[in-house]
C-alpha cells in the first residue's frame, strides 16, 4: 500500500475528514487530498506529526511503500533549489533593470550604489539558503561562520560602516571612492551572512 492510500484508510478508519485533519496540522485542504492521491509528499516534520495525529509509527506509515522516502528527500531537494534560484534570478533582473536605466542616461555614481545593494542582499539570501541546504546534506552539522570566527563576527560590521559611509560619500561628490563603497558593502554583507546564517540538522 503506498503511502497516500495509507493515509487515506487511515484516517477513514479513524473517522476523520480531510478538512479536521488539516486543521490538525495547520495545511490546506488541498494539501490534505494532493498527499492522499499522490501528488506530493508531506516533509519529515509532517510525517511526524500525521504519526503522533493517528497513533502510528514512521515505519507503519511508509511500509510497503518504498518509493515513499526517496520522492520526500527529492521534494525537499527541489524546494530548496526553487528558493535558491528565485534568488538568483531577483539578482539578474536588477542588473538588467539598472542597465536599462543608464541607457536612457541615468547618473551612473547614484545608480552604482542601488546595483551593489540590490545583488548584495539577494547573494546574501542565496548564500544563506545554500549554507543552510550544504548543512542538511552534510553528515553531521559543520561550524557556524561566526563560530569559526566570532572575532569577525563582532567586528567585522564596524570597517564596512566606515567604507560604506565614505565611499558613498565620495562616489555622491566626485566618484572617486567607489571603490571604497564596493568593498564596504562587500564587507557588510559578509557580516550579515555571518549573523544571519542558522544552525539546521542534517538529513537522515
């Protein structure tokens, strides 16, 4: 029996509409009936709590159905991925977008500025979700970056302010300390991706 026609005798058998269970869960409807037909998988967290929800163990939920685990690790592989290059595309579309905006004669020192900041955060998030899926796919959780280097961590922002605030400063007045600019924003996203990245577990 494979694991969506499970779930659905199940929850016959413990006298349940789709839509109590949902409630149950916090998920759509919709949600409920894609897992029961097949069209998706619910995550490992779900799984759990479907477990706890109908008194039943992860291995009697997944018995017989041996497709069941690599299609969820391959679902939360892909959903990852998707997030990652939404990011990555949001970069692109700023670079075009500037672009189109020194073509018709946009100041080229107020719009330097905008494009390191709008790629700044969107490697920052894209980073971050890479870091974060590396660590789930690693055997065991690595270090932290502000772990291996808490100096960083705590000081690091303090040069990025300081060139950011004078190569903006510049780059505004006569463009010479752009230069500056660009390595303080590279600087201060750094540190952000320090403070901002988190801890997850590895997949088992």
């Amino acid at each position: 029996m494979e694991l969506g026609e499970r779930l659905k005798v199940t929850r016959q058998q413990h006298g349940q509409t789709q839509q109590a269970v949902a409630d149950q869960l916090h998920v759509a409807r919709q949600t409920i009936s894609s897992w029961e037909t097949g069209h998706s998988y619910p995550d490992l967290e779900t799984l759990l709590q479907l477990s706890d929800f109908y008194d039943l163990s992860l291995d009697q939920l997944l018995r017989e159905d041996t497709q069941a685990v690599p299609k969820i690790q391959r679902q939360i592989v892909l959903k990852q991925l998707h997030g990652i290059r939404r990011w990555l595309v949001g970069g692109n579309l700023v670079v075009i977008a500037v672009l189109v905006a020194v073509l018709f004669s946009w100041p080229w020192q107020l719009v330097a500025p905008i494009v390191i900041m709008g790629l700044g955060v969107c490697d920052v998030v894209a980073l971050n979700r890479v870091n974060r899926f590396q660590a789930q796919l690693a055997p065991k959780s690595p270090l932290l970056l502000r772990e291996r280097w808490p100096w960083l961590a705590a000081y690091l922002w303090l040069p990025a302010v300081a060139l950011m605030i004078l190569g903006g400063w510049g780059t505004v007045q006569n463009n010479w300390a752009a230069g500056a600019l660009a390595v303080g924003t590279a600087l201060g996203f750094f540190w952000l991706i320090m403070r901002t990245q988190s801890a997850v577990s590895p997949f088992k």
